[in-house]
C-alpha cells in the first residue's frame, strides 16, 4: 500500500532570499518537495543598511524583481512583504543618536517613516501584499531606543488600519508579550488583529495566548507536538514558515528551504484535518495578502 501524502498547496510564510546566497535555487530546493507559495520577505543588506529613501526604493525593488525571478523560473505563487526591518532601525538610531545626537535620533525616525510610505505606495501599485516584518528587536535595547521602536509600531499600525493592509510582526521572543503588549496597540490604533501576522511565532496557536492575532509558527524542532496539540483552540488558523536566511556564511544555522514541506507531510500522516492544512496554506493566505502574484 502506498503511503499516503498531502499533495495540496504548501505555502511557507516568511522565507528571505539574497542576491549573494542559494537564490533561486534554495527556491527550486522548496518547489522539489511539494512546495506551491513563497512569501518573500524584504531583507536589507545589514552589512551597507540604506540610508535614504532612495536605497530603501532600490532595495525594495530588488526584492521584487527576486520574486518576479523566482516566479518566472521555478513557477512559485509569489507574495512580497516590505518594510523597515526593527533591527535595521535599532542600529541606525543608535549608530546616528552616537554621532548626531537628537539629531541623528529624528533622522533615524524619518527615514524609518519615509520607508513605510515607500512599502505602501508598492502595495497599493499591486507589487507588495504587506508591510514587513516591522516591530521591535528581538535582543535587548535602552529603554530610549525601545520607545521609539514601540512609538513608530504604534503609528505605523494606524496606517496599516486606515488603509487595510496585512503586517508581519517581528517581536522579542517572549511567548505572551508581544501578543498582549502589541495587540493593546492594535486596539488603540484600530486595527484588527485578523490582519496582524505574529512572524517567529511559538507553537502554542491557541486563542487564549494569541487573543486573535495569526500566529505564523516557526517550525523548531519539537514544536511539532506543542502545534498540534492546541490547533483546535485556533479559531482563524495559523501559518508555518522557516524564516529562511539565505545566508551562505551561516549554512545549517538556520531551517532549510524544505522544511515546510516536509513538516506538512508529518502534520498530514499523524491525521490533521485536510481542511486545516488547506485554511493554513491557501485560504488563510488568500484572506490576509490577496491572491499571489
Ligand atoms: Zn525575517
């Protein structure tokens, strides 16, 4: 008897690709086992950040012809999310507040807002399905650069309530926190949480820890367990991403490009609802980013 497997879509939610790494062929390395649709992350060059909103254009314009890239020649469903990476920010301002003082902290923020204009004007052109991944960084900062982090997120989702765009968070690695402290914000801002993406998100998906927001699970291992075991208690759906980094310095540092795929297949053979499966890989994508490219 032949084992049965999900041959559905299969959509891994945040995955990075860079000009220096596997590129396009980490891509074809997804499509191989089953994969259907990337969501491809804008990643700035951490090693040369830009500095202006004209190489904050062209480095979103490069993210956007790598997915065109990957669509014409491995034939992916493509979605592109943009925005001011929070580590990209954090550095900036502290590296600008050092030699500029204030001024270099107003410059920072400017820049920061400039960035989030240039992501919508993408997304309205139909070329960008999101703003991200934007938040606040995930290793420890002065209480300053914290609030500025915090008080650029507050606006930025004002703005994304206003004209209905879908965020992906990108948040410190506390499980309750950043649902409840960003989710406050959300309230405040009128957002809904329905289009609030949780990137990096633990495996717990119940309502209870999420209050609403869509977690978009990071596949570490074990997490496996943890994922199934609160599924029910999920009721708008969950997603599943590697955060691929495409970075050939750190090979086996991070979750390779086959990792949704194949922990699809294992969710599928341990008896998760073929509806389930379908809600986290077309339907819920469907409803947060529009239809692919
Ligand atoms: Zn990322």
């Amino acid at each position: 008897m032949s084992k049965e497997v999900w041959s559905g879509p299969i959509l891994d939610n945040h995955f990075h690709l860079n000009p220096n790494g596997r590129n396009i062929e980490a891509a074809k390395d997804f499509a191989k086992v089953g994969g259907t649709d990337l969501v491809l992350v804008h990643c700035p060059n951490f090693s040369n950040l830009p500095k202006t909103k004209k190489e904050y254009q062209l480095s979103y314009e490069s993210t956007i012809e790598q997915a065109q890239k990957v669509r014409d020649e491995v034939n992916l469903g493509m979605r592109v999310i943009l925005g001011p990476h929070p580590a990209a920010f954090a550095h900036q301002c502290i590296e600008w507040k050092e030699s500029e003082g204030e001024a270099g902290v107003q410059k920072a923020m400017e820049l920061y807002r400039q960035s989030i204009d240039l992501a919508i004007d993408f997304i309205e052109e139909g070329m960008a399905h999101g703003l991200g991944e934007i938040g606040r960084p995930h290793w420890e900062v002065d209480e300053d650069i914290l609030q500025y982090c915090n008080g650029l997120l507050e606006e930025t989702l004002h703005i994304a309530a206003k004209k209905n765009i879908t965020v992906q968070l990108h948040v410190e690695g506390d499980e309750k926190a950043p649902y409840s402290q960003i989710g406050k914000m959300a309230d405040r801002a009128g957002l809904s949480k329905k289009n609030m993406v949780r990137h990096f998100a633990p495996a717990n998906v119940s309502d209870e820890l999420t209050g609403g927001m869509v977690p978009s699970v990071i596949l570490q291992k074990g997490c496996i367990e943890t994922l199934v075991a609160s599924m029910s208690e999920c009721s708008r759906g969950f997603l599943l991403e590697t955060d691929y980094m495409d970075d050939l310095r750190r090979p086996g540092a991070v979750m390779g490009p086959k990792t949704v795929p194949k922990r699809t297949q294992t969710l599928f053979s341990m008896g998760v609802d073929e509806e389930i499966l379908y809600r986290t890989h077309f339907d819920l994508p469907n409803e947060l980013y529009g239809p692919p490219l």
